[in-house]
C-alpha cells in the first residue's frame, strides 16, 4: 500500500489529488480490517500529505478587473442596477454569497445607517456601517424591482424561497464575471479584494475580522502576505545589489 501511494503521488503531484486518493485507500483499509481480513490498525501506517495551511495567496482581483465589472454593468437596467447592487456589497463591505442572499429590508437601519449580517456559515452575526454608495445602490435596485419576498434579491417569477434568493445571487453574479470577461475567477475572489483593500489602506487585522465576520483572527492573517507596505519594510536586499 506504501509502495502504491507513493507511485500514485509520484504521478499524481496536485495536492488535493493526493488528498483523495490516501482518503480513498484509508477507507478501504479500514473496511479490511472491520471485516477481520487484515489486522486492525493498518491505516496507521499509510503516508500522510503534509498540509500547510495558509501556504497560498489569496486569491483577488487588480483593479483592472474590478474596473471590467463596474463596467460590464453600467448601463440603467434593472439587471444593471441589480448588479451594481450586488457588487458594492461584496467589494464594500467583503460579504459571502449567502450573507447577500440572505439580506431583507428589515436588516437595513436607513436612519442609523447600520445593515446586520445573519453569518450562517460561522454564527457569528454583526452590524456593520452602510456605506452611502452601498445605500444608493441598494435603493436603485429596490426602486425598479420592489421586493416580493422578505429578500432583497430573488428571481423576478415566484416560488421566493431562500435558496432560489441564494442561486439568484450567484447566478447573476457568475452572468456579470462572463460579461466582464472574468468567466475564469471565482466570486469568493470578490471577499478577498475587499480585505485585500483594507489591509492596503492600513486597517488592523482585528477591524478587518469583525467587517469579514471571521470567527477566529488566524483566518485573517493569511492577508498580512498582501501587506505590501508593511513587507516593504523588512524585505532584504536583492543579492548582487540593486537595479
């Protein structure tokens, strides 16, 4: 079995293919050894895939491709003004598909100038501030496409239910990347653009946890790689000196 996995990640080098594959075999060794074919504890010995956590970057967009967005949807239709919408609240204020998905009219404090976040993936609710333009955007929206549903967006025909506000997000979002010219980057790439943007005008990890609704302060961290300023301080000289 050793012999085997380690021709397989010889020949296999992705990471997340070796994953599968030890995963696979661990299964099956322990199906062996529940049915008294092979002693118990054999999976024990498999080779293990080292997993560095945080070892990439993350993933976010220049600003030439945030500016193909904004662009793919400038014009006055209501998709247009829905998707500009949908883009101020995953640039401005860094939140998940189903945080967006999830926002209704009672989450909106207009006169305070507050939108709570219902986090379904870490529990951890939050107020944040509304922006103006966050603000703006959302009431161009709500003014050609009155809600018909407790959620600011979903499909224009009905069942209104919350996973067809969830798939109405993300398809519309996925529309607006082909548009824009994007069809390759992923929509989480919009989360990391804002923290990314944070991090680069200063903003402490711990502020910047609280806005991403972060359960632990270690999920931010990956971001101080971003920190170009910052690195910019300790870096070492070239060897063999300086252009």
């Amino acid at each position: 079995l050793v012999e085997f996995l380690t021709k397989e990640f010889n020949r296999l080098p992705n990471h997340w293919t070796q994953k599968v594959w030890l995963m696979i075999i661990r299964c099956f060794v322990r199906y062996l050894a529940s049915g008294g074919h092979i002693p118990i504890g054999w999976d024990a010995a498999l080779p293990k895939v080292v997993n560095r956590k945080h070892a990439s970057l993350p993933r976010f967009l220049s600003q030439e491709q945030t500016g193909a967005l904004w662009q793919a949807c400038r014009g006055e239709r209501p998709r247009d003004l829905r998707d500009r919408a949908l883009l101020l609240l995953f640039t401005r204020l860094g939140l998940r598909t189903e945080e967006v998905a999830g926002l209704t009219l009672a989450d909106i404090d207009w006169k305070g100038g507050e939108i709570s976040i219902r986090a379904t993936k870490t529990r951890r609710d939050r107020t944040l501030p509304l922006p103006w333009d966050v603000g703006e955007g959302l009431i161009a929206h709500l003014r050609v496409q009155p809600p018909r549903s407790p959620w600011l967006f979903v499909p224009r025909r009905p069942p209104f239910k919350e996973k067809r506000s969830y798939d109405h997000v993300r398809n519309s979002m996925v529309s607006l990347f082909k548009r824009a010219g994007l069809g390759h980057a992923r929509l989480h790439s919009l989360r990391h653009t804002a923290a990314t943007e944070m991090v680069n005008r200063g903003a402490t990890f711990k502020s910047i946890a609280d806005v991403l609704g972060h359960k632990s302060l270690s999920s931010t961290l990956i971001y101080a790689k971003l920190d170009m300023t910052a690195l910019a301080q300790v870096c070492l000289p070239w060897p063999g000196g300086a252009l």
